[in-house]
C-alpha cells in the first residue's frame, strides 16, 4: 500500500506486485527518490 498525502486528503493506492512486479518496483522506486513534484496522470 501506498499513501498520497495531499492538501484535499490522503490517496491509498494498494499494488498488485504478484500481477506487474517491474511496474510495482519501477513506481516505489520513484516514491522512494522522492519524486514528490512530478505529475501524475489518469491511469
């Protein structure tokens, strides 16, 4: 599980590790870099 914090309330998101191990890795690396200002899009 992963928690946005953001000034209109927390955002969880849950990962699915078993189903898109690179794209998990990929995506927690980036939350653990830092990558605090960067956009997101709709998925």
């Amino acid at each position: 599980m992963v928690t946005f914090h953001t000034n209109h309330g927390d955002i969880v998101i849950k990962t699915f590790d078993d189903k898109a191990p690179e794209t998990v890795k990929n995506f927690l690396d980036y939350c653990r870099e830092g990558f605090t200002t960067t956009p997101f899009s709709t998925v």
